[in-house]
C-alpha cells in the first residue's frame, strides 16, 4: 500500500472516529422515571448515553457520505447536474427516514417512549448529513483537483522527455537530409532519375518530419502528400504484384488542417503487418473529408500473428495515436481497429 494511500485511509478513521466521539459526548438521552424507595415513590431523572444509537447510526451516514463521493459525483453528477441534484434530495429524504426508524429501534429496546417524529431530533439529523453532504463534496473536488494536478504534471513530464527524444534523434536525419542532398546531386550528374526521384522523395519526407511537422496543426494537403511519398517509397522494396495499395480522397484537403503525424502510424502499420514477400497484399485506405469532420480509415491482411501489438518500433504507433487524440482532440475523436479473419481494420473519425 502506497504511503499516500495509508495517511488518506487513516485520516478517513480519524474523521469517522472523531464523529462517534463527539455525538456521544455531546448529546445524552435523559428520562423521568418513578421508583419506590421505602414504600414511598419518588421521580428520578434516568440518562443514557447515546453511543449505541450513534454506533447504529453510523453505517447510514457512512453509507451517504461515500455514495455522494464515488456514485453521485462520480456517476451520475457528471451525466446529468440535474439528476445528481434530485438523486441528492432522494438520498438525503431517505437517509433521514431511516435514522427516524434507527432512533424508533432504540427506544423500545431501552423502553423509552419517544415520539417518531420529533422536530429536534429532525433538525439535528438534517444539520449532520447537510455537514456530510458539504464535506463529502469538497473532498471530492478536493481528489479531483488534486488529480488535474498531477495529470498535469504528468503531461508536462511526458512533453519534456518527448522533446528531449526529438532532440537526441535529430542528429541523425540531420545528417542523413544533408548526405541524401549530396546523393541527390551526384545521381543528377549521372543523369540516373529513378535514383534521384527516389532520393528526392526521401528527402521530402525527411523535410516534412524535420521542419514541416513542428506545428500544433498543418494542412491536410500536405498530411496526403506526405501519405502518398511514403507510399511511393515504401513500394520500391516489393515487386509490382506482391503489393497493391489504393488510397481514395473524398472530399478537398486544401482548406483543412489537422495535427501533424496522426496518418502515418495507418499506413506504416500497414507495410509493417500487411505485406510479406511472394505474398499478394492488397492496401486499402479512404480519406473522407466533410462538413465538421474527417475520416480516415483503412483495411489490409494481418501477418502479425497476433492482435495486440499493431505497432512499429520505429513509427508513433496506434497506442500512442490514442493518446495524441485524447491530448488534441479530446471528445472530438474516435478510434477503432480490430484484426479477425487475417485482416487489419481501422477507423479514426475527427470531428472539426
């Protein structure tokens, strides 16, 4: 058990603890009784301490104050303030009909005679579970506060070790840009264009990672053109009838921008999962664009052998896509994919 998680648990039997305490140091049944002493009657004053009745009590309001903090709250306030704020008075007019029925419970067992409804009694039970309502909610924005915090802090954390990976990868495409711009020029010179278009388009993509990428958003436009390069390149290492791949555009990328980087991890799990040598594969992905929303999706056979690992060592991968749209596109965003049957599916829906 995590230190945090031991001083949070004591405190909360320190809380319950220190409630008992005084309820039943505070308050005390008192009663007129008539006894015979010698023959003669004489009227006593009869007190009870109240803490069984505080203890029989106890589990009720226990009941109340952790079901506003992980159900109502947790549940049902965060569907609908409006049915928290009635599940609230429902809770609250129960709770006090059954601590009537508790104290009704403990006068016939001391043989009192207590009235069932009794306005003090009423008001001080309303008092204490307004004070459980009122406390149990601030401990709940308490937790949630503190929670924002450190998922903050945690998104800080994972930005700075993001940043700082980019940094160290940089040298590396760094000196690959500037060796494919040599290689680029002596193809040129040997007036060899399959080559230099091949290292062009490296060079492009290269380009479109280092400098192009390093925005909030960028323009759909040119998301595809770096798609399509990718695609280009990545068929140069299979023969003509080994691999197909069909990339359908609905709808114009020109006045849509979108995060950079967030395609890729399709087309490269695709490659990665979907094509094996003497094999025919067939690569299909559908870009559609329309009013408010964008949509990739895409399908290609599995040769992974198994579902949970979609991911390539050396691409973002699908679970970290996740994570990016949760980041960027928080309930804005929809992810599928599955594989059954030897085939990849995947749909990723952006609402704009």
């Amino acid at each position: 058990m995590k230190p945090t998680t031991l001083i949070e648990l004591l405190f909360h039997v320190l809380f319950w603890t220190l409630i008992v305490f005084v309820m039943s140091n505070t308050f005390n049944f008192s009663y007129r009784v008539i006894e015979e002493q010698d023959g003669v009657p004489i009227e006593r004053l009869k007190i009870i301490s109240i803490l069984p009745l505080v203890l029989m009590r106890l589990p009720m309001q226990i009941l109340f104050f952790y079901g506003n903090i992980y159900f109502l709250l947790r549940v049902i306030y965060k569907k609908s303030p409006l049915w928290y704020g009635l599940s609230v008075v429902i809770a609250f007019l129960f709770c006090l009909y059954a601590e009537l029925w508790i104290r009704a419970l403990f006068s016939s067992v001391y043989g009192m005679n207590i009235q069932f409804y009794d306005r003090v009694v009423l008001g001080l039970t309303f008092f204490f579970y307004s004070l459980f309502f009122g406390i149990s909610f601030s401990y709940f924005l308490l937790r949630e506060w503190k929670n924002s915090e450190r998922r903050i802090i945690e998104i800080q954390n994972q930005q700075l070790s993001t940043e700082l990976d980019f940094l160290r990868s940089q040298v590396s495409p760094h000196f690959l840009f500037n060796t494919l711009n040599s290689l680029f020029a002596i193809a040129q010179e040997s007036k060899n264009e399959p080559v230099a278009d091949g290292i062009s388009k490296i060079s492009n993509l290269l380009r479109y990672v280092l400098y192009d990428s390093n925005v909030k958003e960028i323009s759909l436009s040119k998301e595809v053109s770096y798609l399509k390069s990718y695609i280009e390149l990545a068929q140069l290492r299979y023969r003509q009838d080994e691999v197909e791949t069909d990339l359908a555009i609905t709808g114009s990328v020109d006045k849509v921008a979108i995060a950079p980087m967030l395609l890729i991890p399709f087309v490269e799990n695709a490659f990665k999962h979907g094509v094996r040598i003497e094999k025919r594969s067939l690569l299909k992905f559908h870009l559609e664009v329309g009013e408010g929303s964008i949509q990739f999706s895409g399908e290609n056979p599995d040769y992974s052998g198994t579902d949970e690992v979609h991911q390539s060592k050396n691409g973002i991968g699908l679970n970290n896509v996740k994570k990016r749209l949760l980041l960027l596109y928080p309930d804005k965003s929809h992810l599928e994919y599955k594989s059954e049957g030897g085939t990849f599916k995947f749909q990723l829906r952006i609402e704009k």
